[in-house]
C-alpha cells in the first residue's frame, strides 16, 4: 500500500530518532533495504555533524578564535591561575618601565575560559602588550596559536589562597610537563630555535607546598641545575 508523504515522514522520524512504534513499517525487499541504508547514514553522519556543531559553537568566542602575532621582541606564556590581583602584579613587574624591552615586552595569557571584567579590564591597559586567548596549555594546537615555541619562557601561576595546594600543584606540573613536550617536538627539527637556544622551554612556576619542587624534578629525571 503506497504511503502519503506526511506518512513517509512520520516513519523517516520515528525510525531515525530509534522511536519505532512498529505502525508503520516496510514489507518489500526494496524498502527494507532502504531502511536498512538510511540506519547507516544516520549512524555515521550524525555523530560527525554533532561534534562539528559543537566545534563551531565552541569557536564562537573570539578569544578561541585568535592567535598570537610574534613580534621581534621576546614574549612569554602566562597561564595556571591567573586572578585579577595576581595579573595586576605580573604585569606590573614584567613590564616595568625600569627594565630592558629585551628582557620581555609581550605576554601572551592561556586560559580555558573567556576573560573575567575584571581581567579584561587589565588586559585593555595593557592592549599593546598582552594577548588573551582561550584554551589549555596541555592542548598542543593552543600551545601554537600562543607560538609557544619561540617564547622566552612559560610562567604558571598559583592559587595561594587554594583549599587543596597539593592538587594545584600537581595541576601545574601536568602544564609544565605538557608544555615542554610540547615545545621539544615542535623544536626537535627546528635549527632555528636551537639557536635561540629555546629548544627546551623554560618554566617559572609557583609552587605551594616545597616537596612539589622534587615531585617535578624527578618528573623531568633532571637535577635542579639542569632544568
């Protein structure tokens, strides 16, 4: 018995959304064949299309979307905790009108969320000089957007009023680890950033608790010295 479109569509719906109500079903060879062909497409092409959605809306903030610009002058990644009161400081100090451009003119700030008011706010004083953008220092595809692996070095920050500092510690460590494996593939082959002598990322992190300082160290299987 030939269906009406309004029908074919209530089976299409049913059948692709797992309902099955078992009303309307095909009884030809034809048309189980189609049902059967339909239940791949969806199974393959629905998943697909989720998760590129979920990438484009993940894209929508304009912090995921931007990348830092090298300059001639030395930057470096900030990420870990980053407070308004801890930004407020960094920045006063690394940009201090007393020190040499040299030493660092640029930061470039990793965080996996949009910038508070707060932050923003700081960031706007200092638009020449800082570069927010969203995302995790253990995702190697943000680590390049921030140009990682020319930078002069990566500080990571603490929470000094954590309720767990052996977890943010162990956190940052996980960063620390991250970024210079990260920075060591991308500079493996590079004979350029083995010039500048940035072939092994440099890392300045606060610690909490002091036996966190061993806990990186034998992480790296190298002295203190030799970090």
């Amino acid at each position: 018995m030939p269906l009406t479109f309004h029908s074919s569509l209530y089976f299409v719906a049913v059948t692709i959304f797992t309902v099955g109500y078992g009303d309307i079903y095909p009884s030809s060879t034809e048309g189980q064949v189609i049902v059967v062909v339909l239940f791949i497409v969806t199974v393959v092409t629905i998943p697909s299309k989720t998760s590129e959605l979920l990438r484009l809306m993940k894209l929508q903030s304009k912090y995921r979307r931007v990348s830092y610009k090298p300059t001639k002058n030395p930057h470096v990644i900030v990420s870990g905790s980053i407070g308004p009161l801890s930004l407020t400081s960094l920045v006063t100090e690394l940009f201090h009108e007393d020190h040499q451009p040299a030493i660092c003119s640029q930061a470039v700030l990793i965080q996996n969320f949009d910038p508070t008011s707060e932050t923003r706010a700081i960031i706007d004083n200092y638009s020449d000089q800082i570069t927010y953008l969203a995302g995790q220092v253990l995702d190697s595809d943000d680590l390049m957007r921030g140009t990682s692996h020319h930078a002069a070095a990566c500080i990571l920050l603490a929470n000094k009023n954590s309720q767990n500092a052996v977890d943010d510690d162990f956190k940052n460590i996980l960063n620390a680890l991250s970024i210079k494996k990260n920075v060591y593939n991308i500079n493996k082959d590079d004979k350029t950033a083995k010039e500048q002598s940035n072939f092994n990322m440099r890392i300045i992190m606060q610690i909490l608790k002091p036996e966190s300082v061993f806990l990186y160290y034998s992480s790296l299987n190298l002295s203190e010295l030799n970090d």
